[in-house]
C-alpha cells in the first residue's frame, strides 16, 4: 500500500496501538505480521518471493558461519548469491535480456515448459524486488566477513529483511545498524511522536505537492518534446530533477518518521544533493544508503583506489554502470550511470583541485554549475523511457508551439520547498525544529499543513523508485 493513501492512514494507527498493546516479547511477531500484510497490498504473490530469499540467507549465513573450510564457505555464498540476483534478473531483467521481443511472450503462453514465464509478464516486477535483495546481499556478505554474527531465529531475520517502512524502497539497511533496533525495548513518548510527526509531515508535502505536480507538468514534455522549443525541454529536465529529488526524499522521509514510531533510526538517505560541487560529492548527499553499498560490495572488493590505475578506471565505469542497471532495465539507465562515472574520472583526471577540502568560493560556484549541468543531463536519461525520446530532445523537429502552463498549484509549493532548503540545508526537519520556539514550528506545520491540504494533485501517484 502506497504511505500517501487512506489505507495506509488506517493502517499505521491500528498496527501502532496492537504493537504496543503486545507484552514487548511478542511485538517482534506482530510487526513480522504486519510487514508482510503490508507488502501484500500490492500483489500477495510476491510475499512467496520474499519469503524465499529470507530462508535461503538466514540458512546459507548460519552455515557460512559455523563453517571454517574457506571454499566451502565460498560455495555457500555463491548459492546464496546466485538464488538472490536470479530472482532479480529473471523478474527485472528478462525481458529486457530478450529484448523485449513479443515472440517470447508467445512462446512462453503455449508451450508447457516455459510456461511458468508467463507468470513474470503478468505480474510485473516485484514492488522493492531490488531493495530487499540488496539487503539480503549485504547481510550474507558481511556474515562472510565474519563482520556480523548472524541471526538464529529464522522469524526474527524475516523481519530484519521485510520491516515494512524501508521495505519497498529503502534506505537500505545494513544487519548491523536495523537489526539490533527492532528488538529493543522502547516506549514511545511525547518527544517521539514530535520528531515523526515533524519528518513524516515534511516527506508528505515533498511528495503529494511538489513531486506529483511537477510529475503532472512535465509528462507531457518527455512524451512529445518535438513539440516544446528546447529553452522548455530543459526547463522540463531541470524540473525533473527536482521532481525526482522530492519523490524519493520523501518517501525517505515518511519511512524515517513512521520507523521512529517503533524506535528505529533509519539512516539519512539524501543531504542536500543539489548543493554537490562534484559528482563525488553528489554521490556522497544522494541515496546514500545505495551508493555505499556499491562503494562496499562492488568498487571496493574491485580493488577500490589501491589498484592499478586501469583497472581503478573500469572499477569506477563498472560500478557506475551497475548503478544505473539497478535502477532499471532500460539501456537509457546505463547510460545515466556511465555519463556519472564518465564525468568522475574527467574530475579526477583534470581538476585534481576537486579533492581539496575547502575550495573557494569563485572555483566552487564553477564547479557546482558543472556538476549540476552533468546531473541535468544524466536526468534526461533517466526520466526519457527510450534512446529515441533522448534524441528528440537534442533534435529541433515539429513546430514546437507548446508551453508548460504553472498553476498557482505548482508555485506556492516549490517556492516553499526553496525556502526550505535554503534554510535546512542538510539537517532533517527534526534537528532543525529541535531547538525553535513552540510558535515557530507550529507555523512551519500549519504552512505545510496548509500546502498539502490545498495544493496536492488529486492523482495519487505512486513513488517513483517502486518501480526499481
């Protein structure tokens, strides 16, 4: 179920009041209970999926754990390796592996030994498939490094893997950091319910009155730009930008606020990307929780910066790459991740000053247009659905008469989230309000209270990076 519907209004309250109705023994099951009806409010098929890869990890971990033999070890991980990213490629990247072709889909409904591939073009891709699978990689991995002591109770590792605020899309959380939190004892108090409510309120008005507008605005622009002159095709890229930002912020943001309802602390995923001055540094502000699991899980075990330079130079492209395969199975998303790690060993190459801490500020007004001019382009990649709706933007075709037309709708909003941005910087809602007078963060409630209620669009839209 979607955090900005009424069924997940009714959901939170009735799954907080049993939860902590439950003597605190039993609360880990309820909440395991709760995850997955939750999850289920997409397809419950896919609960199969899940649970699966949960009992392949927690048996694989505890036997890469009690085992010194280091290639039975070795075996072990790669059965548990294998299981997870099949999963994944069968379900997110088959059809783009075959390319697409409607001749499969054909064979697949009317021979009897393939049919069961049918199931995967019906049913899509399974909503959070690549968060909980990255998840469950770093878990085993790290087991493998004997950096974590694995889970023994198989229900408890089940919710460590599908605790429903992070589930569909993150952050993604290390064993280390989330698992010790949903068994502790907590009572909420006054205090909590004053930080969720403040980070949860501003993820919502992030989400339903800038995201899904600016999401309205631009649509049209990415399915017919031949029609829009290009000083409007990049205003609907830079839009886009923003678009993104505040969707998946966000939802990082409600999933924070709802988490610390139960007393877990999720990780910050986004400090202030768009005041990066690098692409280094933008990777540094931006879904931080996966791009230090490909720094600790690919580049790093790629050999990192201590290898030669050439192979320190596919290490960046290959990861990079990956990054952008993650996100979805479209030539267009390599494409995005490439043009990043492209631009990163250009920065490295030539402005070797970029590694310096405290640049000033003529060079780090330079270098943050470059930066951003990088990151516009690579989001014209990402957002166009094929290589074709890309060329149309660089191409001036048709009779370009169209405009984007802003409602008072859209305005008030970005304005509002300008302001908030300025003035936040890269503290959460919560740390920026802990030591405001009762007055002031009443008003900053009332403005966003006031934002959701009467500048939300009516469309209810589903997050962008579900679909990842």
């Amino acid at each position: 179920m979607l955090f900005n519907s009424l069924n997940f209004l009714i959901f939170l309250p009735v799954t907080f009041l049993v939860y902590y109705s439950l003597p605190q023994r039993s609360r880990w099951i309820f909440m395991l209970v709760a995850s997955y009806f939750f999850y289920a409010g997409w397809k419950v098929q896919y609960l199969g999926l899940i649970a699966f890869s949960t009992v392949v990890d927690y048996f694989m971990s505890n036997l890469i754990y009690k085992t010194e033999d280091p290639f039975k070890r070795k075996v072990m991980l790669g059965v548990s390796l294998t299981i997870n990213f099949s999963f994944l490629i069968l379900f997110k990247y088959f059809h783009f592996l075959i390319g697409g072709n409607s001749w499969f889909k054909e064979l697949a409904a009317t021979h009897e030994n393939i049919m069961w591939l049918q199931f995967i073009f019906e049913y899509g891709i399974p909503v959070g498939i690549s968060f909980y699978t990255f998840q469950a990689v770093s878990y085993t991995v790290d087991v493998y490094r004997k950096r974590v002591v694995p889970e023994r109770n198989l229900g408890k590792f089940a919710l460590y893997m599908s605790f429903f605020p992070q589930l569909v899309a993150g952050p993604i959380e290390r064993f280390s950091h989330l698992h010790p939190q949903l068994f502790k004892k907590f009572v909420p108090t006054l205090e909590t319910f004053r930080q969720a409510f403040q980070i949860a309120l501003l993820g919502f008005f992030l989400k339903m009155t800038i995201a899904d507008n600016l999401g309205s605005l631009i649509a049209p622009v990415f399915s017919n730009p031949e029609s829009y002159a290009a000083a409007w095709k990049i205003l609907a890229v830079a839009l886009f930008g923003i678009q993104i930002y505040t969707d998946f912020n966000g939802y990082t943001l409600i999933a924070i606020g709802v988490a610390r309802l139960f007393g877990v602390h999720l990780m910050d995923n986004f400090r202030l990307p768009y005041g990066a001055y690098s692409i280094k540094d933008f990777w540094a502000r931006w879904h931080i929780s996966l791009s230090t699991w490909f720094r600790d899980y690919v580049y790093v075990p790629l050999g990192g910066s201590k290898s030669t330079r050439s192979r320190w130079i596919m290490g960046i492209l290959l990861t990079f790459g990956l990054s952008g395969l993650w996100h979805g199975a479209n030539v267009t998303f390599i494409y995005w991740g490439l043009i990043h790690g492209v631009y990163y060993l250009i920065e490295q190459a030539f402005f070797p000053v970029a590694r310096d801490k405290n640049p000033g500020w003529l060079e780090k007004s330079v270098r943050w247009l470059l930066t951003m001019t990088v990151v516009g382009i690579g989001w014209l990649f990402f957002r166009a659905d094929s290589m074709k709706i890309v060329g149309k933007f660089f191409q001036a075709v048709g009779e370009q008469t169209e405009q984007l037309h802003f409602s008072l709708q859209q305005v008030v909003p970005i304005c509002v989230f300008l302001v908030i941005e300025v003035i936040i910087r890269q503290s959460r809602p919560d740390v920026y309000l802990e030591n405001k007078k009762t007055a002031y963060r009443w008003l900053c409630y009332l403005i966003l209270l006031f934002c959701i209620l009467f500048f939300s669009d009516t469309g209810n839209m589903q997050f962008i990076y579900f679909q990842f």
